[in-house]
C-alpha cells in the first residue's frame, strides 16, 4: 500500500484518471494527489478554474474535466509533481502523456527512452515528442512521450540512458 | 553596551520573517546571526515549498530565501544585521551576551527579543556510526546543494520522513545513486507524493527497518539494516545488506532551545513537538514578557509554518514595546488564520496537539 511503498494502488490510480472518453477528446490532467497535505498551488495557478480546493487547503484537489484543458502549467507547480497530463486524441495506438521530469540530461524530441510505471519498473520503450522548459516553469521541465495505449495506467516516468 | 528596541536570535525563515514584520511595524532591529549568511536552512532547499500563496508555495526553498533577503532591504534602514555572531547567554537583567568572529564579545540590550534559533538533528545509535561516510541530512544537503560536493556515490538513506524524501530525491538529481530509504516506522512519515516520487525513480521503501551495523575499516562500505516487528524489536534473520559509501541519517530535529532554557522561560517537554519547548501564549510570547519565540525552537515544523510565525512574533514583540502596526489587528487574524490553516490536515494533527500542550492563555 502506498503508505509503506510510495506506489499507489490501480483502484487509486483509476480513481483519478479521467475515463478513456474524456481522454480521446484531448489533453486532460491526472491529479495523483492521494493523501491531504497543506497545499494548493495546483487551484491557484490553473488560469481555466479547473481545479477546486477551496478555503481549506488541506483538501485534496477536485479536477473538473469539462474545464481543463491539459495546458501542463499545473504540472510544473505542483511541489509533489503529482499532476500528468493524458492526450488520446492524436491517435487510437497511442496516448501523449506528459510529466514533469526534473533530471539532466533532458531528452530530445524522437528520442526513444526506456518507460517506466509507479514503481520505477521498466513497461516499454517510449518515444518523446516534446520536451518544454520555459522560464515560466522555473526548472520543472514537462516532457511528453507517445506511449502504447496498453500502458495508459502505467507509465508514470522514463529513465535516459545516461542517468543512474 | 549595543542598544536596540528588538532583537532576533537566528536568520532563518522564522528569524528573516520575524525581522520583516517587525520593521514594518516601526520597530529597530538587531538580526544577529551565527553563520556568515542569511536564510538558515532555506538555501538548501532546491524543491518548490508546499502551502499556499501567502507561504510562497510552489517557490523553491532557495528562491524564497532571496525574496526574504531581498525585503529585509527594503527596511535597511531599520534592520542592522550581524552575521558571524554567536549568542552565548541571555541573562536575567535582559543583558544578551555575543561572539563575533570567534574572538569579538559584546554585551547587547534589546526591549524584546526573538529568539529563532532553529533546531538540530538527532542522531541514531549503531555499531560503528561514527565511521567517515555517515552524514546526518543537513550536511549532505549543505556539501550538495551549498558547495556543490558530492557526498559519494552510493547512498542508504535512514529515514522516510519530508526530509529523508526530499534528500533522496536531490542526491539523484546530483547523479548519486540512491539504494533505498528505510524507515523505522510501519509507514513513510513524509507527504506521499514525495514517496512516489522517489519510488518512480525505482528507489525502494523499507518500512519497519532500521540499521543494526555499519561496516568498513576507514569508511563506511557497507550498511547492514534489518527488520523490526510490531513491538519495534529487530528480528534475527531478517538483515539486508547494501554496499554503499554514503549512510544519510534523517531521523528527526530537537529544539534548539539552550538560550530559552537560560533565560528562565517555563520549559516543557512535548513529544509532539519534537523536544523541550517554551510555554508561550497566542502572540509566541514565553513566560519571560520580553522574549517571544518562533520557527522549529519553540517546536519542530515546516518551514512555511516557520515563516508565519516569525511574522506573527515580529509583530508582536514590536506591539509589545510600543510599535504597533496600524493594522495590527488585521494582521495578527490573518497569520493566526494561516498556521490554522497549515495545520488543520491529518498530517499535522500532532503539531495540533503539540501547540495545544504549549499555549499559555
């Protein structure tokens, strides 16, 4: 259980994600913020109202999935880098999934890195399409990968090459 | 003899914050500092801060520090700050006692004092923990994230709580490998999105572990850990061993309390605040009427709380003496407001009972 491993369950991680509907539709958030911690960067920087903690800000975040629109600026400031963003509107093969990867070196576009899910496992090889790292984003850069559907609940990570 | 209206002992987020709110209140400060900069532990902290906007969450630890320094500027006129100054004594006349630059002493008179002194990490008894290559958290942090230096190649981290997490993750981002966090306790004592954070690295979590030996002739090479049961007794059989050069203790912070306890303040110990801690009122006013306290001396926390309360005792120690801020009021309501605020989740239920132990209306 996540509180002796630090990996969430499959009922957890299903229990935030968005349904496949809503994904193919377009880029959307995943909020992997499963404990209530003194925290709400993620409602205060969303310019669309698409997060709502409210007064108290110990409560977890509630993502309204009409309203977002997978823009990734909650992604780089979120202190926990909890928050992903899932795309399955560019093909039926594959889902763009974008998370904040704070490592150097960073990958390039059309780079092919391993993948990994919750646990650091390696799922499968993972191709980028885009790496973002604005000054906006203060040194959380966002990197996206097209990942075979199959791994949708999956992959939360990649591992390069170089790093240990 | 110096004279000032206030002085603050510590430059840390509780110290620099207090120092702010007290010069906005038109008090003269003296910030005395025992290190050669500002910012305590805030200058090593690479990761973005939790909290609201109000505790510059989502701003690194680092970069707050440089908007703290950069609005103790704005009161240079009223802020006089003395780095490489060490208090040794608070005497009961209200006399403070200080070394500069190790052979430099003087004697200083404030009307109030704050006392910000932070706190220390313990340590954790085992066969061989004084070998080179056992660190506590606070000096990997410092060789990493202040000089630059690699603590060594390969860590164990002892400890899952914030800063055991947090330490884990920044040694990977240095390029040192981590080979896993244990924790003597039956769950991570952290936020958990830093657990999963570290755990998606592929570093595993040992709960109800702890370190029975460390091995090596000159330097640490080995750390033998092994497994605790429900009464927290280690099990025989149940060793793993890791080769590593590296043994980060992050078990936990105590009170930096000597100067409180010298100065005759009422004292408590209070296990949810991690040590001895000063009896204060709403304002982090002690049981002496001119000295007031904030940040981890008068209970271990986060350094966002630390921060608020350091506002929160700059402005009240200023009223104190005389410098009240016109809006006073308003501003003692909302930093009240914001350690509830910081307080009210299940994480911090023990600091909820802690402050309950440690308020004197």
């Amino acid at each position: 259980m996540i509180e002796k491993t630090g990996i969430p369950s499959r009922e957890q991680v299903m229990d935030v994600f968005p349904d496949v509907e809503r994904i193919n539709k377009g880029p959307v958030a995943v909020i992997e913020c499963y404990k209530e911690i003194p925290c709400n960067p993620c409602t205060t920087s969303c310019k669309f109202n698409a997060i709502y903690i409210g007064d108290d800000i110990n409560k977890r975040p509630d993502l309204s999935e009409e309203k977002c629109i997978g823009c990734g600026v909650c992604l780089s400031k979120c202190p926990g880098l909890a928050i992903m963003v899932v795309d399955g509107s560019k093909s039926s093969e594959t889902v763009d999934i974008t998370i904040p990867y704070e490592f150097l070196p960073l990958p390039k576009p059309g780079e092919i890195v391993d993948g990994l899910d919750r646990s650091g496992a390696f799922i499968a090889k993972v191709k980028i399409i885009k790496v973002l790292n604005p000054k906006s984003y203060d040194r959380t850069p966002l990197v996206t990968a097209s990942v075979d559907r199959k791994y949708l609940y999956d992959f939360r990570n990649i591992r390069l090459e170089e790093t240990l | 003899m110096i004279q000032t209206q206030l002085a603050i002992i510590g430059g840390g987020p509780a110290g620099l914050c207090a120092a702010i709110s007290a010069a906005e209140s038109g008090s003269k400060v003296l910030l005395i500092e025992r290190n050669d900069t500002l910012g305590g532990q805030l200058v090593k902290q690479t990761h973005m801060f939790f909290g609201s906007e109000k505790q510059y969450a989502s701003t690194r630890g680092i970069d707050i520090a440089k908007i703290l320094l950069d609005k103790l500027e704005e009161h240079k006129d009223n802020i006089t700050i003395m780095k490489d100054t060490t208090v040794l004594g608070i005497y009961e006349d209200g006399v403070i006692t200080a070394m500069r630059d190790e052979d430099k002493y003087m004697k200083i008179k404030p009307e109030a004092l704050i006392v910000a002194t932070g706190a220390s990490e313990k340590f954790l008894a085992f066969p061989n923990n004084d070998l080179p290559g056992i660190y506590g958290a606070g000096a990997v942090q410092t060789l990493m994230n202040v000089h630059g230096v690699k603590p060594g190649n390969k860590v164990l981290m002892v400890g899952a709580g914030n800063i055991g997490l947090i330490v884990s993750y920044q040694l990977m981002q240095a390029g040192v490998k981590v080979e896993a966090i244990i924790d003597a306790a039956p769950k991570i004592g952290g936020y958990l999105v830093h657990a999963s954070k570290i755990r998606r690295m592929g570093v595993p979590i040992y709960t109800s572990y702890t370190v029975k030996e460390a091995i090596g002739s000159d330097a640490l090479e080995k750390a033998i850990i092994w497994k605790l049961d429900e009464a927290w007794k280690p099990i025989a059989g149940s060793e793993i061993s890791f080769d590593v050069d590296v043994m980060c203790v992050s078990v936990g912070l105590t009170p930096l309390n000597e100067l409180l306890v010298m100065s005759g303040c009422e004292m408590q110990y209070i296990p949810e605040l991690s040590g001895i801690v000063p009896m204060r009122n709403e304002n982090y006013q002690t049981t002496v009427p001119h000295i007031f306290t904030a940040g981890d001396s008068c209970g271990v926390e986060e350094a966002s709380s630390a921060m608020v309360e350091g506002y929160l005792a700059g402005l009240c120690a200023s009223d104190h003496i005389g410098n009240r801020h016109p809006m006073y009021e308003e501003k003692k309501a909302d930093f009240i407001n914001q350690l509830e605020g910081l307080r009210s989740g299940p994480e911090a239920a023990h600091i909820r009972s802690g402050v309950e132990k440690s308020l004197r209306r």
